[in-house]
C-alpha cells in the first residue's frame, strides 16, 4: 500500500467544551506541558521529576504511602494493577458494587479466581456500610473493594466505614478514586484506605493515560507475602517499585511527557489550593443544579448522595436523549455523556472535573441546554435557569 501524506487532511480537532464523565478540559499549562522536549526515561532530569511526582501525588491522596506512582494506563489499569497485586486465586473478595465501575472491579477479580461476593445497590443509590459489614463479618476476606465517586451514576458512597469493617477481618481495602481525586475530599490515610486508584483525566484536567496509585504498609506486606508472582508482569508492583524507587531499575519505557503533564496539572491543583478547588467544584454543582432544577428537571440522585463532579439528569418522558447530545454537540460544540447501565437513555451525565468546573462553562451550558430542549420541544420551563444559577453565585462569591 501506497500512503499519499498529501491526501490527509492537517490536524485540527474540533474545539470542544467538555462536560460529560471525562476526559475533562485540560489546563492550558498542562497541554504546554506536553510539549516540552522528550528526554530518557533513565535520563538524570527525568528521574528527578520522578521524585517530585511522588511527593505531589501524595499530597493528593493524603497518604505517606512510600508506595506512590502512576500506573502507564488509563484508571481502568490502576483498578487491575491494584487488584493483580493484592489478590491471588481463590481468594475472598467481597465488591460495593452500585454502578458500572464496581462491576468492572467485581469482573477482573472474577477472572483472578477470586471468590467474589457482590454487595449490590440500585443505580443512583449509595450502599449502606453496615450491609457490606455482615458480608465480611466472621468470613475469611481477602480484600473489600468500594468505588468512592461512581462515575457512571453520579453517587458519592461513604468510605472510612467500609474500611474500618475490612480491617476488623483483617482485610485490605481498595478505594476507586478515578472521579473523585482533586474534586472532593480524599483522605487514604485518615479513612485507611490499603489501596487506592486514580485517573488523569477527571478533575485533574489532564489527558487521559495515567493513573495514579497508592499502597499502604499493610498492602506492601502483603504483596510481600504473596505465594507466586501477580499474573501481570507489567502490573507487578514488585517490579515497579524498583524503578520508582532508588534503584531505578530498568522496566518500561516510561509515557515521559505524560509524567511532565501529570505534574504540571498537580501542581496547577495545589496553586489554588486544595480546599479552594473542592469549594470550586461544590459552588459549580450548586449553580448547574439550580439552573436544571429550574428547568422543571431532576437529578437521578438523592442529595446527600450526590457528586459535585458528575451530575446525572434525569431525561424528561418522551424526549429523544441521543437528540438532544447530538445537537449540543453539532450545534454548541458542548460534549455530555449518555447514561451506563440501567441509566441507559434515562439520565445525561453532565460533568463538572477540574479546569471543567468554572463559572462560564456553566453559564454556556444551561443556555445552550435550555435551547436544545426547547428546540426538540422538551417540557421544560424556560428563562429561569442562569437566574437561578445567578442566584448561587451572588451567594458564593
């Protein structure tokens, strides 16, 4: 085959404002970040920035964790890097499973060999802690698995309960934090989390192709103390922790300008300051939620339940959900996402991550939400939603 470079058109992505479950806008810093030049992933300088990636790491998930560093993959292998680690077959794995992301959890330990008990809620519901307690309590359990931010409904679930109770049998905790890190609180050591997974892409505002991960001492010992070597090769934490520890070993060739964008982005987080990027995201869910309410529409999750990060819109009866995507997409170039599961064409998942989370992007948002649904004829109020977007930002300045 002849390939004729004349016959591709240039590079030029569409500019898009993206507000569905990730990736989300990536801060300018972080895009100038990635072009900065390439050097080896042994090389002095890089090694260095190595280091001060775990140092800012830690600082996000409130860890000491010397075991600290970002899985070369999406969030979905710092999930299976976690579980290939801790667990071995026949091991009993008990799964807080209430969406999407706790299934794929539940899936991988499956394929482990694992024994896997699923404690299951309804899409849009958290899990009551005490119910995964009496799955755990008196049974021999290797690891309890809980998704703290469940991107795929828009549920916030309790977590230093759910740990407490793995502890109590000597278990090791998992924690997904891919949706939640950098947008709501999350504390791996104050909740003594064992093992915690992240992504780029989410409120951190970075591309997507990294996950950050953490091991406690007790993970540590544990994978220490394993029969035979983790299926992964390229999972085996063993075998990481050489390269991003002092010995620098050898093992894969790190994505080094994804590393650089990963510590531009953090350290883009921690300038504006932990506490005031939390704020950030809860003052812009309020506003987005008061102009959707307005709408004379609904939010698919109770309100002590919510994440302020991702909001699942409940779709009015009788209006065509992929419409109404499609035509934000053509005619505002505004990106939300459909609903998973069996929130399949019942909500939109409009998201608010990181560089996403600003008082503008709302502004957009609800105008051009408001036309779209009027345009296909949604039974919607109208004129009502930057009014009362407005009125939640005079109050949180």
């Amino acid at each position: 085959m002849v390939i004729d470079p004349q016959a591709f058109a240039p590079l030029a992505p569409p500019v898009r404002l993206l507000m569905g479950p990730g990736p989300s806008l990536v801060h300018p810093r972080v895009s100038q970040a990635l072009s900065a030049p390439t050097v080896g992933h042994l090389d002095p300088a890089f090694l260095a920035i190595m280091d001060e990636l775990q140092v800012l790491l830690r600082a996000a998930f409130r860890t000491q964790n010397a075991l600290t560093f970002a899985v070369s993959g999406t969030g979905s292998a710092g999930m299976e890097a976690c579980l290939v680690n801790a667990l071995e077959p026949g091991d009993r794995v008990v799964i807080a499973q209430h969406g999407v992301f706790g299934g794929r959890m539940a899936e991988i330990a499956a394929r482990l060999g694992c024994d896997v008990v699923k404690v299951e809620a309804e899409f849009g519901d958290a899990i009551d802690p005490e119910r995964v307690r009496r799955a755990i309590a008196g049974k021999r359990t290797r690891l309890v698995g809980v998704v703290h931010a469940e991107t795929s409904t828009g549920v916030r679930q309790a977590v230093p309960d759910i740990a407490s109770a793995a502890h109590e049998v000597d278990a090791l905790c998992l924690m997904d934090c891919v949706t939640s890190l950098g947008g709501i609180p999350v504390e791996v050591d104050g909740w003594q989390v064992d093992l915690a997974f992240s992504g780029t892409q989410k409120c951190l505002s970075c591309p997507p192709g990294l996950s950050p991960v953490t091991f406690s001492a007790r993970a540590v010992d544990a994978l220490r103390a394993r029969r035979s070597k983790p299926s992964s090769w390229y999972f085996d934490a063993g075998m990481l922790l050489q390269y991003w520890g002092s010995d620098r070993v050898y093992h894969h060739t790190a994505p080094i300008n994804m590393l650089y964008a990963l510590r531009e982005a953090l350290l883009v987080l921690f300038e504006e300051g932990l506490e005031r990027v939390i704020a950030r995201h809860m003052r812009e869910h309020r506003a987005l939620v008061a102009g959707i309410e307005a709408m004379g529409l609904a939010i698919a999750v109770a309100p002590e339940n919510r994440l302020p990060q991702l909001n699942p819109v409940r779709v009015p009866q009788g209006v065509d959900e992929t419409a109404v995507r499609r035509a934000l997409l053509e005619r505002h170039d505004i990106e939300i996402g459909a609903g998973l599961g069996s929130f399949k064409g019942k909500v939109w998942r409009v998201g608010l991550m990181g560089h996403t989370a600003r008082r503008e992007h709302v502004t957009t948002f609800l105008g051009a939400f408001e036309e779209v649904l009027g345009a296909l004829g949604a039974p919607i109020e109208r004129g009502r939603a930057l009014a009362a977007a407005e009125a939640i930002w005079s109050r949180e300045p």
